[in-house]
C-alpha cells in the first residue's frame, strides 16, 4: 500500500512539473511583481517563465526583435498562451498585464 502512495506521489510530482508553470510578471510601482501560476498549454520541463517580449513596464516591438527572441518569444506563446500568432499572443500581453 505504502508502495502506491509513493507511485501517486510521483506521478502528481512529475505531471505537476510538465503541466504548471509560473510566470513572472512586472508591475508599476504599485502593483509591484510577482508570479502567476498556470496550467501550461503543451507540456515543458521549464517551470519558471518570463515574457523575452517584456523589458520592465514596456512590451518591445515584435520589428525591433532579433531572430532569437523571436524564437523565445514563439516557444514562451506557445506554452503560455497556447497559439504561435505573434498579434493574438501581444492581445494576451496586454489583457493580462497590471
């Protein structure tokens, strides 16, 4: 029995892992920063996550971005949002912003 426990402890440890993420978020002086929890749209070994489009308060134009942050940018979308449209995912930064 002590052996099953253990199996379920497990499996909800690794699921949990591939499945949840957190992502930092900045706010004004106010609202300061923190993280938010959420359930990752395709699986990630990566758990703690930061938007590469966010550089303090400002969102950086998707022209002015190198190919590497475009990529960045793509795979974060893509687990946190769950889509690769570069304009849908800016509507889904700037709705959850603080």
């Amino acid at each position: 029995m002590k052996k099953l426990y253990l199996v379920a402890a497990v499996l909800v440890l690794v699921l949990s892992w591939l499945f949840v993420g957190l992502d930092r978020y900045v706010g004004d002086h106010e609202a300061g920063g923190g993280w938010d929890l959420f359930i990752k749209h395709k699986p990630s070994m990566t758990v703690f996550f930061s938007n590469p489009a966010q550089f303090g308060l400002d969102m950086a134009p998707l022209d002015k971005m190198d190919d590497g942050a475009k990529k960045d940018l793509v795979e974060y979308c893509k687990v946190r949002y769950g889509t690769d449209n570069m304009s849908r995912c800016y509507e889904l930064f700037q709705s959850s912003r603080v």
